[in-house]
C-alpha cells in the first residue's frame, strides 16, 4: 500500500446533477481539482455553465449541462454529449433532489394548527407527487440512463444523496423524508443488483446545512436564527451545523474504488452528531 493515502480522480468523468446548488456544486469543484473531467448537470444552465466557465478559467475541466432529472429523452441526450465531449461515465453522483412549499405542513403538531394554516389534510397530492418524482426518480432515471455505460464496461461508481431525513424523519416535511427514504433503500437495491458487475452504489446522508433552499427556514429576513434552528442546533451534539466541504472526504472515500472497493450499500451519515443525540 502507497502511503500517504491521497485522491486522484484523473482521467475518470464524473457526472454530477443538481451541480447548480451549493452541495453539488461543491462536489463538482472538488472533483475537477482532484483531476477528474466533470459533468455539472442542473435544472438550471446558466448556473452550471457559469461553474464550468469558472472551473475552465482555473485551468480544470468541467463543462455544464442543462438537463431535467425528470425527463428520460433530456438525459439520453445529455449522455451522448457528455460521451463526445469527456467521454463514458466513470461515476455518477444523484445530487439533484428537494423539498417543495405544496408537500409541507405549517405545524410540527396537528393539535398547534389554527384555522387558515395548512395541516396534514390539506397537503397538495400534486405537490406530493412532484417530491417524490425530484427525489427518487430524480435519482433512478439518472442512473439509469449513465449507468449503462459502467455496466458495459464492468466498472463504475454511484453515489446517492439521501438526508437525515431517511432515518428520523422531521416535522413538516412527510414527502421529503419518505422520498429519502426511498433514496435509502434503493442505494442498498443498487448496491445488490450491480454486485456482479464491478458497479458500486453508496450514499452519503447529510444532516443540516444551510443552502438556497433552506435558508427561510432556518434564519430570519435580519439574520437572527428561527426557532426551528435553534431546535435543530440543540438536537445536534456539535451544536453547528455542516458545511459542504465537510462531505468531501466522504465522498471521495465513497468514489474510490482504491479505498473502498469492497464497500457497497451502504450510507454514510455527516451531520455533527445528530443521528447519535437522543435527546438527553
């Protein structure tokens, strides 16, 4: 064994959705500076653009793509762009995923609710719906679509983003937490599915960071924390929350198959304790 033990994606195309956002985009840093020629897919093409444009700027390579995680004919067409520009997909990170304001409650309990405010029984279908579809078919269709390529091959990485959410489910949020869950069980699918194949599927599962989508969640408009952050921060032993560097090294470990060639169906936790804490 070469020691120190260091990361070294060069040569490998890694293909990350929902690099737009601040966690994927992260990754989709990380990786380029590693060496590895990254694909940055996003809803938004303008936001991953700009990232490429920036990563190419430093001397990296990374070009963006804009590509719903939704649409089975977007991402085919996608795959076949990355294939010309980079080349065959090496490792395929599902990063894309949310919450939506149709899926949540305004109460954590139901006996808090006053009249106008939406509880359990007024949750959108429609809205329920679209979570589950972002966060778990956001997730199969991707990999669908690029894992065919490793699975040729007989080598590859996949590696889901689930949550916290996947094992304590929180207030306010049945959709997303449920659809984590999903995302949960089927890394461990995946993982079991593609044994054979030299395909390894893991996850991470972050706990709270604070990103665009959660901000007016957790601070106010003047910046002072919400109650919810201060619950949050009590139920979290290292009373912070996590930054998105922080699952870097997670994340690399996950995608080398130098370092963890015998690790599969498995999710890994980065959350400053709080899956640990019970409370007392």
């Amino acid at each position: 064994m070469e020691l120190p033990l260091t990361f070294d994606f060069t040569g490998k195309v890694v293909v990350i959705t929902g690099a737009g956002g601040i966690l994927c985009g992260t990754m989709a840093r990380a990786f380029a500076q590693a060496g590895a020629k990254v694909a940055a897919l996003d809803l938004n093409g303008d936001e991953v653009k700009k990232l490429a444009d920036g990563l190419k700027a430093e001397g990296f390579q990374c070009e963006g793509y804009q590509a719903n995680v939704l649409v089975l004919d977007e991402l085919e067409a996608v795959c076949e762009q990355i294939r010309s520009d980079l080349g065959a997909c090496d490792i395929l990170i599902n990063g894309a995923g949310g919450n939506h304001p149709r899926a949540t409650t305004d109460n954590e309990y139901h006996h808090e609710a006053k009249e106008g405010q939406k509880t359990f029984f007024d949750l959108d279908p429609n809205g329920v719906d679209f979570v589950f579809k972002l966060n778990f078919q956001g997730t199969l269709l991707p990999t669908q679509v690029f894992a065919k390529d490793m699975a040729k091959k007989q080598a590859g990485c996949i590696l889901n983003v689930s949550s916290m959410n996947a094992y304590i489910p929180l207030t306010k949020i049945p959709a997303y937490s449920a659809a984590k869950a999903a995302v949960s069980n089927f890394t461990q699918w995946l993982a079991t599915h593609f044994a054979k194949t030299g395909i390894r599927c893991n996850a991470i599962a972050p706990g709270f960071l604070l990103s665009n989508q959660n901000r007016a969640l957790l601070f106010q408009p003047d910046g002072t924390p919400t109650p919810r952050s201060h619950k949050i921060l009590s139920g979290t032993p290292m009373e912070r929350f996590v930054e998105s560097e922080e699952l870097l090294g997670a994340v690399f470990f996950l995608c080398d198959e130098r370092f963890s060639s015998a690790v599969t169906g498995v999710s890994i936790p980065i959350d400053a304790g709080f899956a640990a804490y019970s409370g007392v």
